[in-house]
C-alpha cells in the first residue's frame, strides 16, 4: 500500500511541478514527495517528526481544511515560520480521508495543476482502502486482547495459537 501512495504523491509532485505531501485525517504524515525548491519550518519539522505541532494543526483547521470539499489556499504565517500553501481534501465519498499540501509561495500554481482530477481519484481510492485496512487490523488486535484476558483457558490457548500462525506473536 505505501508503494501506491508513494508512487502517487510523486506523480501528483511531477504534474504540479512542485513538492507534495500527503496527510492522513488527523494530520499525520502519510507519504511524500522529493523537496526540492522554498521549505519552511513547519514542512521541514513535519516530514522529521511525521506530523505536525498542535499549534500548526490549530491553525490551519481554523483556516478551514477540515470541511473543505475544495483544495484551500492557506496564507503564510510568520509566527509559525509557515509559508503559503495549497492543501486539498481527499475524501472517498464524503469521508474526509486526508490532505495534499503544497507550498505555493508565490501563489503561482495553478487551478488546474491542483485538481490533478484523474490522480485525486486514485489517491482517494488508495487512502480509502489503507483506511479499511487499518480499521481491519485494530478490530483483529482488539478480539485478540479480548481473548488472551479470557477467564477460559482454552479460549486463550486457542487465541495464542492463532495469534502465533498470524505472525502478531512470536514463541
């Protein structure tokens, strides 16, 4: 999965002749592309650490990302050391599924080269299917938990067992 999101956030970078980078909904870094060109602070932190400061995060949600049907143009900001930006909703359906930013100092991108519609698409297939198998994933660690505190021993025999032929634990 992380090979298609990556391979889509580079050819999303290549068609808007820019860096791209790719959120999750709760404004984590998901995948990125090449930087190369204006970085400030905040991108910089972002891609170190995988996400972003709460004041960062407070700040672009009050700009109005998170209900955003349409990509947003965010102004610069000097108390954050954060220059402009293009962020555009991914949303699978109406299910807000992350973002794409790019940084757009000078305010030159164009409209055009932000819908980028055909890999948008893609991407919110992509972020849609990660998002399922992530739901998946914590409902088999969650049964686990519940059958490994099992009073009934073997409940828990059998639940180890399972665990241990799905690779989640080791002997």
């Amino acid at each position: 999965m992380q090979d298609e999101l990556q391979r889509l956030v580079d050819a999303l970078a290549a068609y808007a002749g820019r860096p791209a980078l790719i959120e999750d909904r709760r404004q984590r870094v998901v995948v990125y592309s090449e930087h190369t060109g204006p970085m400030d602070d905040v991108r910089r932190a972002s891609i170190l650490r995988r996400q972003t400061t709460p004041e960062v995060m407070a700040w672009f949600r009050n700009v109005g990302i998170m209900d955003a049907r349409e990509p947003v143009r965010t102004p610069a900001s000097r108390e954050l050391d954060l220059l402009p930006r293009i962020c555009v909703p991914i949303r699978h359906q109406d299910l807000l599924l992350g973002f794409v930013w790019f940084i757009d100092p000078d305010g030159t991108m164009a409209d055009a080269d932000i819908a980028a519609t055909g890999l948008m698409s893609e991407l919110s297939l992509a972020l849609y299917r990660e998002n399922l198998l992530g739901e998946l994933a914590s409902q088999r660690e969650t049964e686990a938990a519940r059958t490994l505190l099992s009073d009934n021993e073997p409940t828990r025999v059998r639940s180890v067992r399972a665990l241990r032929e799905a690779g989640m634990i080791a002997d």
